[in-house]
C-alpha cells in the first residue's frame, strides 16, 4: 500500500511540473511575438524607408529660391541620385551640371536621425569644407525631418552656426532639399520630380 501511494504521489508530481512547463511556454512565445507586433515605428523609420525606397534611382530638380543667388544652381542640370542604402545609411549624390562633388548622407541614429554634406575633389579627395550638417531634435513627421547644425559645422563655417536644412518626401511626387540659416534672409530650396525618374549619373567623385 505504502508503495502504491509513494507512486502515485510520484505520478502527481511529475505531472504537476510538465503542467507548469506547458503553462511558462506559451506566455513566453506570445510575450515575443506581442513585442515583435508592438514594435514602435517612429516618424523617423517612415521618412527613411520613404528614401529608402527610391535606392537605385535618380529624379532631376530645379532650384525653387536661393538666396544667394548663385547661377551654377540656376542654369545647371540639378540631379539627386539616391545611389547607396543600407539598414542605417543613405547616400544621395547631388549633381550640379558637370559637378559631381556633393554627396548627402542620411544617418540612423539612436532616436534621431543625421545629415552631413560631403564634399570632394575630382580626384576623390575630400575638400576641407566637409562632413558639415547636424542632427533632428525631435521626431517630427513622416514626410519632413529638419537637420540642426552641429558643433564640427560652427567650428567649420562659423556663419552656418545656425543652419537647419529640411528634407521632404512625398513619395512618387517630389523630394526637397531647403536650408535656412535662423536669424538671417539665406535660404535655398531645391524640388526634385519623384513621378519619372532620370537616367542615373555617373558616380560622385572619388567613388566608382
């Protein structure tokens, strides 16, 4: 008798922990799949993925104000080549005529987004005058994301200490690229036409 209740006991028990096993399984799949759900998308992941989306092709622009007037903008072909993307970078030649010296580079970062503006020679060394931009300091929307000056673009150029450049994307409609300079008139705009796509350029300089 002893040993039949010492094996049933045994059986009660064993049964008792693949109960709780079974039960500590399925809030543990369900919690991960919950987070995969739930996962946040921000403003931010859009507005990438917005750029994102248009890797591999180019659009042609026109210049919409410029301040300062400056007729290589003016009378040159202006086309935007959205060349390189990965998970975190984007690389937008922007070509001005014959002029293949601009690159923008579109960053992810924790939270914020980057733009810095490369500049380089024709035989592919970078200019001193590069690497200027800044970072977003908050969210903003979907569809626009504004770039503050950073501390290496006021030690750079002085005079854009207060820079803040805007990009904006409405998919399939058109794509700006603005600066103003707070506190002063500077202020450029450039629209590029997102509904048909140009043949891409040749690659920046210093990049094959």
């Amino acid at each position: 008798m002893r040993s039949r209740i010492s094996l049933l006991l045994f059986v009660a028990t064993c049964a008792t922990i693949a109960a709780c096993s079974g039960e500590r399984a399925i809030p543990d799949a369900a919690s991960e799949s919950s987070a995969v759900a739930n996962a946040v998308v921000t403003p931010q992941d859009t507005f990438f993925s917005a750029l994102a989306a248009m890797c591999g092709q180019a659009f042609e622009g026109r210049v919409i104000e410029d301040s300062s007037l400056d007729s290589a903008f003016a009378t040159s072909t202006l086309v935007m080549h959205v060349r390189e993307c990965n998970d975190s970078v984007i690389r937008i030649p922007f070509h001005v005529g014959e002029n293949r010296s601009r690159t923008w580079v579109v960053s992810k970062m924790n939270g914020a987004m980057r733009l810095k503006h490369e500049h380089r020679h024709e035989d592919g060394s970078e200019d001193s005058v590069t690497q200027y931009g800044g970072d977003t300091r908050e969210a903003a929307s979907s569809s626009a994301q504004e770039f503050y000056a950073d501390a290496h673009t006021a030690t750079l150029i002085p005079a854009a200490a207060t820079n803040v450049w805007t990009m904006a994307v409405q998919p399939g409609v058109s794509f700006v690229y603005a600066l103003r300079r707070e506190g002063t008139e500077r202020r450029f705009r450039v629209e590029f036409d997102l509904s048909r796509a140009v043949a891409a350029p040749p690659a920046p300089w210093g990049f094959q």
